[in-house]
C-alpha cells in the first residue's frame, strides 16, 4: 500500500442546452464538482429559429425542437462522449417567473417547523401555477416547477437566516418561482432522449441562472438591474440587497425591431437585419445612420413604453440602483444598451441617477469559464456551464 495517495478532482461531462426565442444553443462541458478548476466547454453549437413574420406560439414551439435536435447533433458530432447530466436553460416565453411573498401571523408566537416551512411553499407554489396556467397561448394542462428558490425569508418583520426551530408570531418568506407548461417541458425532453437516451434532464430558467452568476462576480454590488432580451421576450429583474427583488417580462424583443423595421421601411427582413446589425456594430456612415434613425425611432419609442411600465412594476417603491447589466444578441445588444440610455424617466424619477448599462460578455466571466481553442464562444453557454457546475457542487 502507498504511503501518499494522490487523486485528481473527479470531472463530469454534462451538457448545457439554452432554449430562446430567436436560437437554440447546446454546449458539452467539463467540470469538476469539487469547483477546483473552472467549467471547460469542449464543444458547442447554436442554431437559430426559424424567424416567424407573424408569431404564432405553437409553431414557434415546433421550430425550436427543430432546432434544438439539430444543436444537439452538431455538438456531438464534435465530441463523441455521452453526458450523464443536461442542464436545459429556458428563456422566456419557455417559462413563466415570478418573485411570491407568502406569510403566516397568529395572536401568539408558534414554533416555525419544517412543516409549516413547506407548506407555506407548497401552498404558493400551487397557487402560482394555477395562476400561471392560462398564460400560455394555444397550451392547456399542468405546468411544471422548473425554479424554486427562497429569496427572504423574516420573523416578526427581522431577517432571519435560520428560521427553522424559532418561534415567532409572524413568519414571512419570499420566493423566487418559475414554472414552464409540461407539454413544451415533455417535448423538449423526448427530443434530447432521441439522442441520449440515459441523461438525467433538469430544467432551469435563464433569468435565476443569470442572477445567480452575476451576483457572485459582481464584487459587493448587491443592487443592481438585470435585462435578458431574447427573439420575442425582454425580461427585467430587479436585484436589491442581493435577492431577486421583483422581475418582469413584456413580449418586444429582437424580432419586434425586425418585423416592425420591415413594416415601416417596406423591406424584406433579410435587409432590415443587416441594417441593425450594421448600426448596432457602427458601421453606417452618417447618411445611412441617418435614414437608420427614421426608421427605428418609432420602433425605440414604442420599446421604451414597454420598459418605462417594467421599470415601474419592478420598482415598488424601491429606488432603482444605477448599475443595469444587459444580455442579448451581439448584434443587436448596442441598440437596446442605446435605448436604455437614452430612457429618462426611469433613470431620473425612478432611480437616483443615469443609468450605467455594462454588457454581460466574456470578459466578464472569463475567469470562471473556458472554451476549447477552436470552440465558438456564447456568453448565454459560459454562464450556464457556471450555474451547473454550482449545481453539480450541491
């Protein structure tokens, strides 16, 4: 028998799937559970989704298993090895999320047990999906908890970091849930199961994966905005005190300036693309910026309406922090930093100053997620392979 016994960290092969409304990504990673070395991507691959000129919700699910399956294929046809676990990320309009505060009050002070602990959750959880039911266009039947996680939770108005065994009079939580219709969670997984028949799946929202990481590299910063614009959707999170605080979603996304810069300027959408990536990307001279400006003003407009009604929900009295990190598609990602800059009414009645928007990109996360050298970098992937090998570590 040796006298010394040395054994490298164990490592696990997962794949991380990220399921939008404009693309499909899939991604294979190496990570250790021991979090002793950062997430390595050793193959990724992402599809875009059929663009729909008029958006229907069933069909838009078709397209995305179309893609999904074909994601899913061209990241194995670089790496062979078979994933014992997936990590399936849904951006909206995949999910439906929402921060629930629940309480419990009584004349005299009561024991707060693990019982009247899960009950308080199952009740609002039940609630939640009830209500969440009837969200989902052209889909009936039950919706699946994809996201359950307690934000707060105080007795007698004090936060409390240990409730279970005290006694209090009023017992008080805050949780963040997301919940996703079955059907569209039951497709999604036959589709994976085609290809690898033995994974174990579990399903996560973008929006909690993207809070979670960023708050870990932020530094200090525990109050800060969070915007995720995907093809259809825009979420809005507000982050106070280092929790999820409220989030928000209203359905004007990448594809909203695409369908309505077609209708506006009679073009095909091929060209409207073009022209707001070239924008986007600085890379119109001055006349063409100009005629660019015409044609996606109105569209701006009618974007920050949209937002202007977000901010206001999510801020619930709380003073907006100035610190406001976007996710979004390269191309388009400096129209909508451009817009929010140029939104006054949140940034000077809702919040003590101009707002500083920092887009969310490699450089952000490059300490915590590798790539392989001739593997394409996706931001939305890295921080997925991070949140799952947190997972992982639990």
């Amino acid at each position: 028998m040796a006298l010394f016994s040395f054994s490298r960290p164990k490592k696990e092969l997962v794949l991380i799937i990220d399921i939008g409304s404009a693309s499909v990504g899939a991604a294979v990673a190496v990570i250790t559970p021991d979090r002793s070395s950062a997430p390595l991507i050793v193959a990724s691959s992402r599809v875009q989704i059929p663009f729909q000129e008029h958006l229907k919700f069933d069909r838009l699910a078709d397209l995305m298993l179309g893609a999904l399956g074909t994601s899913i294929n061209a990241v194995f046809a670089e790496s062979k090895a078979k994933p014992g676990k997936t990590y399936c990320f849904l951006a909206s309009p995949w999910y439906a999320s929402q921060v629930r505060t629940s309480s419990v009050s009584k004349d005299k002070e009561f024991k707060i047990t693990a019982d009247v602990f899960e009950s308080l959750v199952n009740d609002e959880v039940e609630k939640f999906k009830k209500n969440e039911a009837a969200g989902f266009d052209g889909l009936k039947g039950k919706m699946l908890l994809v996201e359950k996680e307690v934000m707060d939770v105080s007795l007698n108005g004090y936060h409390s970091e240990n409730p279970l065994g005290s006694s209090a009079r009023e017992f008080k939580l805050s949780l963040f849930l997301g919940v996703a219709p079955e059907e569209v969670t039951r497709r999604i997984e036959e589709k994976i199961r085609k290809i690898i028949p033995h994974t174990a799946i579990s399903f996560h929202t973008f929006l909690f994966s993207f809070y979670n990481v960023i708050s870990s590299v932020s530094g200090n910063k525990k109050d800060f905005l969070l915007a995720d614009v995907g093809g259809e959707v825009t979420d809005i999170a507000l982050v106070h005190g280092g929790k999820i605080h409220e989030s928000v979603s209203f359905p004007l996304g990448k594809n909203f300036i695409l369908r309505w810069g077609a209708e506006f300027s009679n073009r095909q959408i091929e060209e409207v693309h073009s022209l707001i990536s070239l924008w986007s990307g600085g890379k119109l001279d001055s006349r063409a910026k100009a005629r660019a400006k015409e044609i996606f003003s109105p569209i701006r407009r009618e974007w920050l309406k949209a937002f202007h009604k977000s901010l206001e929900r999510i801020s619930g009295g709380i003073a907006l922090p100035g610190k406001f990190l976007i996710a979004a598609d390269g191309e388009v990602i400096r129209w909508f930093m451009e817009s929010i800059l140029e939104e006054e009414y949140g940034q000077y009645a809702l919040s003590a100053g101009k707002f500083e928007v920092i887009p969310v990109d490699l450089s952000i996360l490059s300490k915590y997620a590798f790539f392989g050298d001739t593997i394409e970098r996706d931001i939305f992937l890295a921080l997925e392979a991070i949140y799952a090998g947190r997972r992982l570590s639990v």
